[in-house]
C-alpha cells in the first residue's frame, strides 16, 4: 500500500487528548499534528525525541481541519518503524486478500465491506470461502513486548464485544476469523495482551476454543508505504 506521497520526517515532542500530537519539524517549527491511533502508543510513541513521519493532510477533508500533518509512523528504536495509522489497516487486508498473500485466506473472495452483524456492530469483510460465509474483522497491532505484538493497547470493550459477535456467526453455520495486521517488522508472533485488558484476553481464548479463526500478517513501514511482509502465528497464551 503506497501513500499519495513520501512522508514528512519530525520529532516528537508531546501528545495532548489522545488525538492531538506535538511534533517538531526539520527546520525547528513546532506544529500539532492529528494522531488517528487513539490509543495508549504503548511501544511505539512514549519518549520525546522519537522520530515520527507524516503525511499532509489533504485540503478537502474538513475532520479535523486545524491540523497541516497525520501522523503515519514512529521510530521507536533506530531503524524500527512503526505504522500507527489504524485506518490504513483494512486497505491492507484487503491487499493481502486480493493478492492472496496469507495462505489461509488464498481461497477467499471478497463479498462487501463493513457488513452489519450482531446487535450492533459491523465486519469489516464479508468473504466467501469454500461455500461458506466467512465474517472477517480486521485489528491493527502496534505494541510489542519482547517479540511478541499484543492487541490491544488499552481496555477496549468494543474489541470484546466484536468477537463475541463473531463467535455467535459460527451458529449459523458460519465461519467467522480475526486478522491482525502488525505494523511492524519487530514482531515474530500475536498474543492477547492480558496485562492491559484481562477480559479481552477471556473473551479472545473463548471465541479461538469455539471455532473463531485468528490471523496475521506483518508489515514493513517504509517512507512511500505499507509493504506487506510475512504471516505471523497467533497464539492464546506466551509459550
């Protein structure tokens, strides 16, 4: 996945309301730059001094419209980056289904986006496999422990409440599966990440124990884009 341009390098400075970013650009000018991880960055964005990236903000979108920059990725550790744009991640799964690049999805199609499901969310996939409907949500991974990539970064009841929604598909007869899509190179497996949501970890064991399929696949940062790399293990438990 290529950005419409090369990224903006900067540093940065501080963040503010989860959504605000302070970053200081080449030639010394400070400037707020729109954050679209609302997360906690955990790994990725917590010293200043880190090397960031951006991207212009185009001039038609009107949300939010007092920022010039979005940042895309961070620098964590020298030659680390990491995607933090949680909105590119369905682009990239949609890659990796068209050009069939995880193996477990190679005899999947793509049936429609953001279909509702459940009492009151929506999948990101609709897919068709093997004769079967096959529900398919989409999660972006940025925190790392060791080498292992934890989803998520903070409490998420709405992550929760997404698989159990998908476990209730496998009752129709249904097939129904997660796909983490890692947006960093420093990650060799995906785990729950317990010691931040305890309930996620629950939820995520019981939706795998009954049939829920759980995906990944591992991207390299670059300054023109999102280059999708290897399929990663999901586990349960760290082993």
């Amino acid at each position: 996945m290529l950005y419409r341009e090369p990224l903006t390098s900067g540093t940065f400075v501080r963040r503010e309301k989860r959504y605000s970013v302070l970053v200081r650009l080449p030639d010394g000018q400070e400037v707020w730059a729109h954050s679209p991880n609302p997360g906690r960055l955990l790994s990725c964005l917590e010293s200043p001094g880190t090397p960031v990236y951006l991207s212009s903000v185009p001039e038609r979108e009107k949300n939010p419209p007092k920022y010039r920059f979005r940042v895309e990725q961070s620098e964590p550790l020298p030659g680390v980056r990491v995607g933090i744009n949680p909105l590119l991640a369905n682009k990239l799964a949609e890659e990796v289904i068209h050009e069939k690049l995880h193996p477990a999805l190679a005899g999947a199609s793509l049936l429609a986006r953001e279909v509702r499901f459940g009492a009151e969310s929506r999948v990101d996939f609709l897919l068709e496999m093997k004769g079967k409907k096959l529900f398919l949500e989409v999660k972006s991974v940025t925190f790392r422990e060791e080498d292992a990539g934890l989803f998520p970064d903070a409490v998420s009841e709405r992550a929760s409440r997404h698989l159990e929604e998908l476990e209730k598909c496998l009752g129709n007869g249904d097939l129904a599966a997660i796909l983490f899509i890692v947006q960093r190179s420093d990650v060799n497996y995906v785990l729950p990440a317990d010691r931040i949501d305890p309930h996620y970890g629950k939820v995520f064991r019981k939706a795998i124990a009954n049939g829920v399929m759980a995906f990944a696949m591992r991207v390299s940062p670059q300054l023109n884009g999102l280059y999708p790399e290897i399929p990663l293990e999901v586990r349960s438990h760290n082993s």
